[in-house]
C-alpha cells in the first residue's frame, strides 16, 4: 500500500513496505494477487447495487457513475479505479506504496483509461471530496482505525457514498484466511494479522464516532461451486455501504 504523509500516518510503514513488493504482480490473474483478482466481481456487484440503491440508478446502464466523483482509498494498482472508471466515473485513486501507484498509472494509461493515481495518506493529500468513495481491504491494515476512518469520512462531499468491506475477526477467518490462505499460498505470507481484524459490530460503532451510518451489510462467502459470492454469511469477508447521518 512508503508513506508521503508525516502528519497524520496511519497505515504502518511494514505493511506499505510489505505492498510495495507485491506491486509488479498485482495485475497478473495467475500470480500472488489471484486471490484479489478472484474477489474482485464480487465486490463490484456489491458496489453497483449499492451505487443503484443510493441514487435510484437503472441497474441496466453501463454509465451508471457518469457525472459522478469517485475515490479509491488504497487502491493497490487499481482493481477497482479501472472498473469505476468505466462506469463513467472521473476516477482518483490514493495509495500509500509509490510503487503500487506507479504500476496503476502505467495500467490505466495502457487501457485507454484517464485516471488520477496518488501517492500518500488520504488524510495528507489535498484532494478535495467525492460523490462515491471505496476503501476495501484496507483497514485490517491501519495503526489507529478511527482516525482513519474520520480521513475517510471528510472525502465524503453530501449525498455521498461509501463502500468498505474488510475481513471478520472470527475463529473461521483465523484459520482459514489466515492460517489455511497463506499455507498453501492464496494469499502471500504475512499479508493478514489477524489481530487487526474487526467484526462488523465495532466497524459499526467506528463508522458512528465519525458521524456515519450503514446502510447495508453482505457477507462474502465461498461455496462449493458457487465460488466466492455476497452471503448472509460474514463469518470470513464482509462489505458494507455508508453514508452521512442525517
């Protein structure tokens, strides 16, 4: 995901170092990010259902964001700007890894996209707010959770969107996302802390201190011939959609 910003830093120095190595790889389908590559539909549906539920959107427009704003907070090489884009978005995407950054840039240039990659902190860099903001798999990876979630909540212009999802701090998820992912090399090692995991409750109870509220929760599930798939089950992943209290 080094650093640009000094003042408020809250993504640890190890895990943007620990990104950083990973950047080159990042859009290969078959490499060490396969596993994002796999997710990553999954979250979009979320992301475009939440997108047609908060602006009363025609879920069959392939333009659904044209107009629209949108930030991607920690958005490694652009998994998620490049799609946003697509849907007509004028697309930023902030990374604290200059590498990840770099390799974004490069991709999104290659495809014919006109994204805006930055370096640095979200809460450092002078970037204004946005109608929609995504920020998945990121916050397992912050020092102090709820600063950065008020970073996050100030890039929210009104009426805004936010969309997170993160993995579940339960015994399955240590075990298997964890344990089993990194064993037989899902994911690289040293990628999850299961520590910093949260349950849904206390991301909840964060998104309300920085005057937030969920809209909607989905669980992201793997099954037997279903693959990974939004579920009521959140006993490993789940995503959730936010706005501003009113």
């Amino acid at each position: 995901m080094g650093n640009a910003n000094v003042s408020n830093v809250t993504i640890r120095p190890e895990e943007a170092e620990f990104f950083s190595g990973l950047a080159r790889d990042w859009w290969n389908p078959k490499g060490k990010m396969a596993s994002l590559h796999q997710v990553n539909p999954v979250r979009m549906e979320f992301i475009r259902a939440a997108i047609d539920d908060h602006w009363g959107g025609d879920s069959r427009s392939i333009k659904a964001l044209s107009g629209k704003t949108a930030l991607d907070i920690g958005c490694g090489a652009g998994l998620v700007c490049e799609p946003l884009a697509r849907l007509g978005a004028d697309v930023t995407g902030v990374d604290a890894s200059a590498e990840n950054v770099s390799v974004a840039a490069t991709h999104a240039e290659a495809s014919g996209l006109d994204i805006r990659y930055m370096a640095g902190e979200v809460g450092g860099l002078d970037i204004g707010q946005f109608d929609l903001v995504t920020c998945l798999e990121v916050i397992e990876h912050v020092a102090d959770k709820r600063a950065f979630l008020a970073d996050v909540a100030a890039r929210l212009a009104p009426g805004a969107l936010l969309v997170m999802s993160t993995p579940n701090k339960t015994a399955a998820s240590r075990v298997l996302l964890v344990g089993a992912a990194e064993a037989v090399g899902y994911v690289p090692k040293g990628t999850h802390h299961w520590s910093d995991f949260i349950t849904p409750e206390e991301f909840e109870d964060l998104l309300t201190d920085v005057g937030l509220e969920v809209t909607q929760r989905r669980g992201i599930a793997y099954g037997i011939g279903k693959g990974l798939h939004l579920s009521d089950n959140e006993a490993l992943n789940y995503i959730l959609s936010a706005r501003r209290k009113d």
